[in-house]
C-alpha cells in the first residue's frame, strides 16, 4: 500500500472544530460530475488537509453507534452521519480522504458497507468490501458513473425541491409591473393544465414563466420593517406566441396579446396573476455547515397558509445575503421561555423561564434581507418571531 493509500484511512480533526461526519462519503468514491454541480469550497479543502492524519475522537461517536452500516437507497449523508456522530451536520470536516483521487465528497451509493474503525483509540469510517467469510477488505474507491446512479445527497433534498421555483421572496413588489394575464381562452373565469391565457407585458425574450398571485409584505417581526413580498405561487405556463401592436383595417392602433399555454397548476389560474421568469434550475447539492461568525435572528413568517409549523416544513428568516448567511447554513430553533408567576415568593413576582433549544434549520434559499429554511428537526411547533442561531 502506497504512502498516498495508507494516508487515506487517516484523520487529524480540525483545531476550531469538533471532528464529525460520515467519512463513508470520502472513501465511497465519488461519481465524476461537472465542474460546479457540487459546492466544494477552499475552506473545506483546507480542512481537509488538516484532519488527514488522525480519526474523530470517540467522545465525539453518537452513544450507540455500529459497528457497521450497509448505504440504503433514500438515505442521506446527514442521516447516516446522526447514525455515527452526535453533530451530523458538521461531515464536511473530515473531508481528508485521498484528495488526489476522491474527486467528490458529497456522493456515497446504496450498498456500500461503512465500518466503524476504533483503533488507537479514535474512530474512523472506512468503506468495506467483503472478500471471504467474515473477512472485511477496507480500500478507498473511485467511482466514474454518471449522476443519475442513486448517489446519495447530504440531505432529503426531495423536501426542498418544490421549493426552488415556486417560493420566491422579492426584494420589492416587482409583480405590480410584471406580465399579467389579461384573458382568458373562451371567456372562461379559470385556467387549468392546458389552457391557453393571453399575456401583457414585457417579456423580456423568456418562453417559460412562473404564475404568481396575491403578493405580501414579509416583515421584521421585532422592527416591522418590510424586508421583501412573498407572493403565492399559482403555477407554471410557456409562450407559445408572441404578442404584437399593429393597426386593424380602419387603421386604428390594435393590441394582440401574447398566448401562453398553462403547462402546470397548483391552483388554478385566473385574469390578473403576474408571470416571473422561470430561473435556471439549481442542481447543487447542499452541504450542511455552520455560520463562521455568530448569526441570530427570527422566523419572519411560514410558508403557506399554516399558523404553526413543524419537521419538514418551509419558514422565512429575517436574515440574508447581506447579513452573511448562505445555502446550506444548519441553526439552531429556540423556544422562547415562558412568563410565569412565581408562586412560591409571598411578593408573586412574574419571571421568564429560560429560553430552550427545541430544534433545527437547514437553509436553501438565500436572498437579500431574507432566507428560505427547512425545519430538519423540532420538538414542538414553531411560530413566527422564534428565534434561531448558529448551532
């Protein structure tokens, strides 16, 4: 075994951070994708070279850890990573596998076998790959397969997904000048899948749009301040002609508007609705890891009509681009402590209870002033004004 080889199977955990995650990603071998489908920062890299040398500490091992774990189609690396460790989101910090030939972190396969290594004393994950009886054989791989093969993600990106077109914040309400659909095909009051809508306004040489109603302010739950409009999504729609200004055969100036086909509804589409360009799909894969400098703020409202939320629910956060946060950011969700008497003081004082960490976030959406969130994990529902910080 090379000097490069045996290196592979070593850690050194990184001096600011406890060491976690599922290194299974690292020696599972990597699918060869295009530059830039997978967020790999310097950062990382970094921290990659200076954990390589040495395990995570077994302090850091989640109380019942395997020994082993067989890879299962639907699982995901933070899920497998919770299996291992106590902090699953904080994987990306073992990245110290091989870098020559790993060329992807973020992707293990249904299958593959991680073994828990103990040995002197810290832990480490290693691929394993039966070779006779109960004899294990443990090796880095590298993989080169296409995307489509079931790798795995860092997290149930099948949650998010939806979200990516149809929850948008504006930072203003641009909607009150965007294209409207100013008819309807033979009259009718509303548009399902397949109609035809007529369209006016400027579109900015796009074919395919998203439809939109009923924008509302978002704003700072302790301030008030407007921070952007979230509008309802009502579905999806492509041109199909365009429209044009022209004289009819008196010679009086004439509008024809523009004809769109509804290609999908939520709900269905009527005269008024405003239509956004379709952006260009994001086929990164999420890396969870935590803010570098101290983040704090509130749940500025729930996505939908709910008055609470809960796991695997979408929240706004009165946080954004400009306030450092970022894709793939994990916080933490804090119930705020109650208000009660003190019974036991002849003076019946009212106290605060303290405040209590109750749960998690996952952030995927990042605008200016505002972040979309996943709620990954939490004990009882969340409201608007809850707070949150880094982990």
């Amino acid at each position: 075994m090379s000097r490069r080889t045996r290196s592979a199977f070593q850690h050194r955990p990184a001096p600011s951070l406890a060491a976690l995650v599922a290194v299974g990603a690292l020696l599972g071998g990597a699918a060869v994708a295009a530059p830039g489908d997978f967020p790999i920062t310097k950062e990382w890299r970094d921290t990659a070279r200076q954990v390589a040398d040495a395990g995570v500490a077994l302090s850091e091992l989640a109380p019942n850890a395997p020994d082993s774990y067989v890879v299962k189609r639907g699982d995901t690396l933070w899920g497998i990573s919770g299996i291992f460790l106590k902090t699953p989101w904080r994987w990306p910090e073992l990245w110290g596998m091989n870098l020559d030939e790993i060329r992807n972190p973020h992707l293990i396969y249904p299958g593959q076998m991680l073994f828990l290594d103990k040995s002197g004393g810290r832990a480490r994950l290693r691929l394993a790959q039966p070779v006779q009886g109960d004899v294990l054989k443990l090796s880095p791989r590298v993989r080169a397969t296409p995307l489509d093969t079931g790798a795995i993600p860092s997290i149930p990106f099948h949650l998010i997904e939806p979200f990516l077109n149809e929850a948008v914040i504006f930072e203003g309400n641009e909607l009150a000048s965007a294209p409207r659909i100013v008819a309807t095909q033979e009259g009718r009051v509303l548009l399902s899948r397949g109609d035809t809508a007529y369209v006016r306004g400027e579109l900015g040489g796009n074919t395919a749009f998203r439809i939109f109603r009923e924008p509302r302010p978002l704003k700072d739950p302790t301030t008030g301040e407007v921070l952007g409009w979230e509008a309802v999504y009502v579905g999806a729609t492509d041109a199909v002609r365009p429209g044009e200004n022209r004289d009819d055969v008196t010679g009086k100036p004439e509008i024809i508007p523009a004809t769109f086909s509804v290609t999908s509804i939520r709900q269905e589409a009527n005269v008024g609705d405003r239509l956004s360009p379709v952006p260009p799909r994001e086929f990164t894969n999420y890396a969870p890891h935590a803010p570098a400098s101290p983040m704090a703020g509130q749940i500025a409202s729930l996505y939908g009509d709910a008055l609470t939320a809960g796991q695997n629910q979408i929240v706004a956060l009165n946080r954004g681009a400009r306030d450092g946060m970022e894709r793939g950011h994990v916080l933490a969700l804090w119930r705020d402590g109650e208000r009660v008497i003190d019974k036991t003081d002849p003076s019946r004082p009212t106290i605060k209870l303290p405040d209590e960490r109750h749960g998690m976030l996952f952030v995927f959406r990042v605008f200016d002033r505002m972040s979309y969130a996943l709620i990954l994990t939490v004990n009882d529902p969340v409201k608007p004004g809850d707070r949150f910080t880094q982990p």
